[in-house]
C-alpha cells in the first residue's frame, strides 16, 4: 500500500504541478506580505499584532481550501476556479479556527514544556515529558485534519476527533506519514517552498486518507470477521487494483513528453 501510495502522489503533483505551484505560491506571498506589512507597522505594536493575527487566519483558510482541492485530485477529479473560490467561502470560519487551534497549540506546549522544567522536580519532569508526548500525539493527529476535514467529516469538532482515531488505529502508518512529510518538507525548503511546497503535502495527506480509508470500507463489509484479526490481513492488493489500473503505469519519456504517447 506504501508503495502504491508514493506512486499515486507522485504521478498526481507531476500532472498538477502548474496548479500546485500556483497555489504555492499563494501561500508564499500571502504569508510574506502579512509579515512584511507586520514589520513596516511594527512601530504601531498593536497594528503590526493584527496583522499577523489576520495573515495567519487567512492561512488557515487558504491551507483548508487547497485541501479541498487536492481531495479532489487524489480521487481522480480536477477543479476549476468557480470551485476553489467556492471552497475559499465554504472554508473562512472553519480555515480561521483551524489556525487558531495551531497557535494555541503552540503557544501552550511552547510555554508549558520550558515553565516545568524549571519546576527542578521529578513531577515537574514527568509533566515536560508528559507534555511533549501529548504534543507528538497532537502532531501525528493533526496530520489527518485536512483530509479527514476535506473526504469525510464537515463539522470541525468531528473532524478532529476522528483524526485522533485514526492516529492511534494506524500509528505505524500515521508515524510514515510523518517521515514522508518532513523529506517533502526538506525538499520544499531546497526549492523556496515553489515545489512540492504546502500544496504537495496537502495533496500526499490526502492521497494516503483516501486510500487509508479502503481499510475501513472493507472491514465495514465483513462485520463476520474478527476485528482484530481481520485488521492484520487485509487485502491491499484486492482493494487497489481499481487505482492501480487507473494510473497505471508511465516511462520517463511519458513525464517529460506526455503529448508523444
């Protein structure tokens, strides 16, 4: 499933590149041009503050609308403008509450971590590593918002509480999505962000939910078997021969002239 799945959002970011970079770009100058107008207010302190609040609200809507949009491209679909700006209007309050709940996340572990280590005890010590370890569930967790947000669940609170489920019934599978994620992170910060950048994250997020949740369907279709057991043994190559088929496969030649097939 792995490998299939490193395939798949491969060959879907090649044919959306030109999007994917468009919507990186959006990013980029939407966070830059928050901070550099924070900095040129900076002498008006709560101006600047404002600034950067709103700049980051206004990230969290743009990152759930690319969501949207590359839930769409994992299930084989494209989108269009009037789409995305329909995403763009769907997604302002749940985008504004997304980025608040990072902050505070941020904030809270940022401040909790360094104020009991202080603390000099044994119990201040196992609350700093009691707190990083929720900090890493929280991280591992969230990872699965913006897919589980965009495929399955609207509603926000839902949608993060089934993120949490999916964590803890798929940490092997959740900790690889994280591995996968830092080496697009790195590769991203090689390339400016341009390439694979927020978008080609957003998209791999959501390429494995989708396929991820091939396992739930198929366990919901045979309640007879054991829940356990049956969470060991499922037939991967049965339920992605559909996909697999679909994209297929591609030489180097195909990526590079796709109009000389």
């Amino acid at each position: 499933m792995i490998g299939f799945f490193i395939k798949k959002a491969f060959f879907d970011g090649w044919d959306n590149l030109l999007t994917i970079i468009l919507l990186n770009v959006a990013m980029l100058v939407l966070g830059f041009g928050g901070f550099y107008l924070a900095g040129a207010t900076a002498s008006i302190v709560p101006l600047s503050l404002l600034i950067v609040a709103l700049a980051a609200l206004a990230e969290g809507v743009l990152l759930l609308t690319i969501s949207s949009m590359m839930a769409r491209v994992a299930n084989f679909k494209s989108f269009t403008f009037k789409d995305f700006f329909g995403a763009l209007k769907a997604n302002l309050a749940h985008g504004a509450l997304f980025s608040l709940l990072v902050g505070a996340a941020i904030l809270v572990v940022s401040v909790a971590i360094p104020y009991y280590l202080r603390l000099g005890s044994v119990v201040g010590f196992a609350l700093a590593v009691l707190m990083f370890w929720v900090a890493v569930g929280f991280i591992l967790s969230l990872q699965w918002f913006l897919p589980v947000r965009s495929q399955l669940e609207p509603k926000f609170g839902k949608a993060l509480k089934k993120s949490v489920i999916i964590f803890f019934d798929n940490p092997g599978f959740s900790l690889f999505m994280f591995l996968y994620s830092l080496v697009l992170i790195a590769l991203s910060t090689v390339l400016v962000f341009i390439i694979p950048g927020v978008s080609g994250l957003v998209l791999a997020q959501n390429e494995a939910f989708r396929l991820r949740m091939y396992k739930y369907d198929w366990l919901e279709a045979h309640p007879e078997l054991d829940p356990a057991k049956a969470r060991k043994e499922v037939p991967w190559g049965e339920l992605l021969a559909e996909d697999e088929d679909t994209v297929g496969t591609r030489s180097f030649r195909s990526f590079i002239f796709p109009w000389k097939d």
